[in-house]
C-alpha cells in the first residue's frame, strides 16, 4: 500500500468533468485506488463514489493505492489532481 497527501486543486471542485477525467485514468490500473478525506472515503474508480464525496478546491485528501501496479497508479493519480485538473 501506497499513499500521499494532497490538497484538490480544480476551482470548481471535482465536479462532473474533473471527475470524469479522474475515473478515467483510474480505471486503467488494476489497483485498488481510494481517495479518503474528512468524513470518508471514494472509489477513485467510480463517478458515483466521487461525485458524492463532494471534494472543492483546496480541500485535503490521501489518496491510498493498494495492487501490483500502486506505485503508477499513485504517480499518475497525483498528477490528475495536481496538475490536469484545473
């Protein structure tokens, strides 16, 4: 198991789009990939599970992945929230 922290950085928010961008990637890895933050939880891998984790700009989350591929998978999953999002 793999993770990092790191703040949302989309100034809407992980909306429909963001979260669609992010669940994108996410489902090309064979990890378990999961985003926690204060109150919960979200399958990086489903657009119900993100949207209903209501995340906003600068709120922090640890995204956690857990496989034979979790170091990619954090690597590129940071990048999306990092940096492709905005």
């Amino acid at each position: 198991m793999v993770s990092k922290e790191l703040n949302i950085n989309c100034p809407l928010g992980l909306n429909v789009e963001p979260a669609g961008a992010l669940c994108k990637e996410a489902v090309n890895f064979k990890s378990i990939i999961r985003l926690e933050y204060q109150g919960g939880e979200a399958n990086a891998k489903s657009m119900l599970s993100l949207l209903g984790a209501a995340l906003g700009d600068g709120d922090a989350i640890r995204i956690v992945c857990e496989g034979s591929d979790e170091e990619k998978a954090l690597e590129v999953i940071s990048d999306v929230l990092e940096h492709r999002l905005g």
